[in-house]
C-alpha cells in the first residue's frame, strides 16, 4: 500500500497494533502490519528478555516499543518521592464492599505502593532512560510515547539510531505542538479509544488534526486511533486524511493475546454500549469494559476516584484478583471482570488469530474503498 | 450519486440538512441535497405558515420534515397534565448567579410551562396529530422521527402518502426495533452530535448498525449523523456502510441560519474540543457549545439538572435573555451565550451560504475517494 507510514516503517500495510502481547507484536508483524510492543509498566530485564524474544520470533520484520515517558523527563535521575502515598480507608472499604457483593473475599490485597514500583519508576526520569536504554539496544523500527510531548532524549536516541518516534495525541492542539517539537508520526487517538483516551472523536479528531497540519504545510504521517477495529474504519480515517490505523482493543480477542479468558468472551458478546470511560480504574479518565466493578464506581455515592498512581493501588489489586478467581470459575469474579477497551468491541465478535485479524483488515479496508468507488457508478 | 438514499429521495446527492430555518432547507434542496425542516416546537399554524413558505420557494425540489413523536402516541388525544410542574427555586437561584456573575439581570425571567407549552403539546397525542396533519398536506418527500420508534400513526401516513419515514437511533439495539418496526431510512447518530446524543461515536456506530442489518438480511439504508461537516466525514461514513449523511450543525454558521451571531463566531472560532455532552439545557444528556453557562452546570455543587421538560424551564428562558442582550453587544452575555452543536464545530472554520456548504461537501467527497484510491497506487 502506498502510504507514507508503509515507507517510514518499512511495512506493507500501514496497521500498528499496539499489545502487552510480544506473540501479537510478532504476528502483526508477520502478517504486513507492525506490532508495537506496550512495555510501559515493564522492569528493564523484563523488557530486555521480551524484546529478545521478540528478536527470535519475528524473522527480521520491523517492529515497534511503546513507552509513557513525560515530558519533563530530564535525563539527569530524580528518585521517585520518598515516601509512597496512602490509599484512604475510604477507597480500601468501598473496594472491599464491591468485591464483597460478588463473594470475592477482599482480604489480603496488597494496597501498597510496592505493586505499582515499576510504573511508577519508569515514569521518572532514570527509570525511562533505562528502558529506552534497553529498547534502542534492540532492532526496533519504531519508538512510542504515549504521554505528552517525548522529552528530548527520545527524539535525540530516535534521530541516532534512524528510529521513527510516534506520539499519541488526542486534542489538535496537542498535534501542533507535537510536530513543533519534531515527532515523525502522530498517533491521533478519538474518545471511543480503549485505555486513557480524550473525549473528541476519531470521526471528527483525525480531519481535523489533518486540517491543522495542512494548514501550517505540515506533512507528519497521521495514524488514526480510537474505536478501528475493522478495515473499513481504517479505510474511512484514511479517507478524511490518515495514512494508516493504530489499534489496541481488537487484538485483545485473539488467539495469542494473554487476556483473560473470561473477559475475552465478554469482548466478543459486547456491544458498542458496553464501555465506558470513567476515572475509576487509573485516576484518570480511560475506557473499559463495563461491569458491576465500574457500575459501582459510577454510581450516586460512591467515593469519587483518587488522583494518579494511587486511585490503581486501588483498582488493580483488586481487579487482579478478580481475574484469578474469574479463571477458575468463580461467578462473582466473572461478573466483575473487566479490562480496558474501546468502543470497536462493539465490530470485535469472532475470535480469530493476529494473523487473521491483518488479513481481515486488507480484505475490509479493499472492499470498503469498492463500495465508495460504487457511489460514484465506477 | 447512485445512493439508494438518492433514489428513494429523489436527490442528486445524499446529504440532508436538519434545521430550524426553512431558508437552509430551501437552499440545501436547490443545491441537490434535501433540507428538513425541524418542526418538533413549532404550532400547527406556525408549520403551516412555514411550509407554505418552503413550498413558494423550493422550486418543486424534495425537502422533508422532522418532529418529535413519542411511540406512546395513541392517535386518540390524551390532554397535556393539567397542572405544570413547578421549577425548583435552588434551580432558578442558580440560574440567576450565573447570570449575575456576568451582569445579566435575572429579575422578569418566566420559568412558567407556558413558555414551552407547543413543544409540550406536540410531545403529546393531539398535538403531535395536528402537525403530522399539516405536514402531509404539503409536499414533503421525507417525515422524520427523533425519538424512537414511530408511532402507527406515522408509518401509516408515510405509506399513505408514499413518503419514506426516517428515525433517529444512537445504538445497534435501538436501529433493529426500527427496521422491525418498519422505518424506511435510519439516521445513526454517533455522541459526537449536537443536541440530544447517546455516547457511541460514529465511527462505530455506522459500521456496527451496517454489520447487524447484514446479519439479518435487511437493507434498510443509513445516515451516518454526528459530527459529520465535511464531504470527507460523510465519504468515510459511506465506506463503512452508510449511504449518505444527515447534518445539522453544519449549517448553523451558514448565512442563511438565523444563529445568533455572536455564537455564530464562537463556533467559527472553535475547536472540537469547545462542546460539552450536558444535561444542564433540556435534562437529557445533549452536546452544546461549551460556556461559561455550561461549565458553570458541570462544576462541583451545582444542582443535578432537573429532568425533562423542567430543566428547559430553567435554561430557555435566561438562554433566551442572554442571546438577546449577546446580539446588542452586553459582553456578560456575549460570554454567556451557547447552542447547541456537534464536535464537528472544530471543522466549520469558514462562513458560507448554505448552497457553498453543500458544494465544498461534492468536491471534498471527491477528493476523499481520490485520496483513498491513491493508497492503491491507483
């Protein structure tokens, strides 16, 4: 396919595939697409022996790193705060009270900030130097950020090592001031976007990011994110002025992504409908998968969401259990099980390998470019 | 433009202009696509008169007509409660501070039903049966339907009369109980339009309303609505499965429409990130422009919007003030003043006739298809 994001990669097919799942990434990237390997919340050995298992799994086909490292990221090490922050009483009891509706025994979970260590590591500055560290050791073809501007180190490690950089960005705004500061590609994310997401739309966001840039004469390749989780969507954004698609949510249904059994069954029943966006599981507002956990913590009453990191001292203890007792056929825990997607699982409603989802995209995304040409009696 | 919408509606091409000016329904109408003219407040009289208006200017060219018919219509009258509910005064005290913050004098505001007394009317038996009786004495080509599934009354005229019925869904469920109720065009409404809007976006919605008609075999054809002002918006709409689009928001900067013009420039001025999906005019969730009137409803401590039809009792009227000071320059009011509108707002960045929009939206068509035939080296 002729699109400059296929040119810059080195890829057929201009579909990113965002995954904790190093076996998507490589079966993406097989297939014509890229993987892009989510390591965000990873340890550097973690990642160091992910990514070589990556490197002898992928016969040599590009592949990406996807990384939340902020701005104000200086390169220079500043510790993490030396005392860790308390979970209120408040958000422990009201957890323990929602686990305890289901028969889930709340006893026991880990509401320390020792959970979260390597997270909340990476998101300082020497923490994200190491993983970056790690990931320009490696043959990667593209480098993420999923926060913000990328801080200088980024683009200067991307410009070295002849490595494309890639921002998400969710407001035209935020687009603008990512190609100021010298990003390859925009990443450009719509509300219904599983995970941390905006609130404009992908219908509206990407021709209008698209309309910015043209307007400055700015040619920064455009990947359109946010509820694609077919090859007509992808066809569509790529209509209104994207050069490509980067998903996330339609990979979690497939054969080789890790998710959680129960919830992957959910996904695949879903409707459009069945997600929300809510501050509940990290702090800040990200899309999930509605269950009876996410009803509570929208309802009248309940305590409002703490701040990030500490509102997922709280969430993912307790959901983490969840999943457990979920696997081994715990009613309760099934009923609550949840994981963050986009509206697209509303279009995600048979389960079929990586490989095949790329597939399907091209077959889509073709016969979706017939049907316009059809409007006009060609 | 070989649509089954363009042949069913007898136009050229497949976009229709919801608005409240019939001088935009005339001008979308001459320029090939059809205006339809929302009636949903007006009196009988006053559709009459607004109609025969349409009728003396349109040049014989299609135009349709939309209303606001509950399902619960009986045909058989049932009167309007007898007493009006009362609005509570912590919700016309809070209306007043809000005004007061921005020197608008608040003393002299009716909050009393009368106000709104047509459109109460018309969401009831009789009246809804008084203006779908002036309706079909005139030569509507299309009757629309924004609030859920028609009632009998409605289909049996359309068929009568042979003119397509057409209703509004914002979900995959809501869009198979009206093909099986028999509509003859879905207008499937992503969260990301003005006015009254569920909370998919259309750029999933359409392919999954696309994908469960397939499923059952039915073609019943589609408007992709939401955030839709561009041809490239409703040429991706149409790849994913639509078959036209159906605007509105877009024409509101027009010329033509009667938008107050201090509002008219804020919306000229505005990103897609300027709307707020609120309950704070009519009780229902609707998506306006943001201000210091909507923001001030979504603060921490503002009251819970009353709900339908009393919050309009509270909101119409000081709305109604501040437009009217707004237009004679009062700055307080100027800052105040708000309407409704999609996130599509980030896309109208430029003044036109009606006529201009529906051109731009021809040749961006175009383009679009050219674009996306250009990723195939075609």
């Amino acid at each position: 396919m002729q699109s400059p994001i296929s040119t810059l990669l080195g890829i057929e097919f201009p579909l990113l595939a965002f995954s904790h799942c190093r076996d998507v990434v490589v079966a993406v990237s097989k297939a014509g697409g890229m993987g892009v390997f989510g390591a965000a919340a990873l340890s550097p050995e973690r990642l160091e022996e992910e990514l070589a298992w990556i490197d002898a799994h992928i016969a040599g086909r590009p592949y990406g790193v996807d990384l939340i490292v902020p701005n104000s990221f200086s390169g220079k090490g500043e510790a993490p705060a030396a005392t860790a922050p308390q979970v209120p009483e408040t958000h422990r009891q009201f957890a323990a009270q929602i686990l305890g509706q289901f028969d889930v025994d709340a006893a026991g979970l880990d509401h320390a900030m020792s959970e979260r260590q390597s997270f909340g590591d990476n998101m300082h500055d020497e923490g994200a130097a190491r993983l970056l560290e790690v990931a320009f050791r490696h043959p990667i073809r593209l480098i993420a950020n999923a926060l913000g501007v990328p801080p200088q180190l980024m683009l200067d490690l991307g410009k070295t090592h002849d490595v494309p950089v890639a921002a998400l960005v969710g407001t035209r705004d935020h687009a603008l001031a990512q190609v100021r500061a010298g990003v390859d590609i925009l990443v450009v994310a719509g509300g219904e976007a599983g995970g941390h997401c905006g609130e404009v739309a992908t219908m509206v966001l990407v021709p209008e990011v698209a309309a910015a840039l043209d307007a400055i004469g700015d040619t920064t390749p455009i990947l359109a994110a946010g509820g694609i989780a077919t090859g007509r969507q992808m066809a569509a954004a790529m209509a209104m002025g994207a050069h490509g698609a980067w998903c996330g949510s339609v990979w979690l249904t497939t054969a080789e992504a890790e998710t959680n059994p129960v919830v992957k069954e959910k996904m695949l029943a879903a409707s459009a409908r069945d997600t929300v966006r809510s501050k509940s599981r990290t702090g800040k507002p990200s899309r999930q998968l509605r269950s009876p956990w996410t009803d509570a913590w929208e309802a009248e009453g309940a305590p409002r969401p703490l701040p990030m990191p500490l509102q997922s001292l709280v969430s993912e203890p307790a959901l983490r259990k969840v999943d457990k007792l979920s696997e081994g056929g715990h009613e309760g825990a099934k009923a609550l099980a949840t994981y963050w997607v986009g509206q697209g699982v509303g279009l995600m409603n048979e389960a079929m390998s990586a490989g095949q989802v790329v597939q399907a995209f091209k077959e889509d995304w073709i016969a979706a470019c017939e049907r316009l040409n059809g409007f006009l009696g060609e």
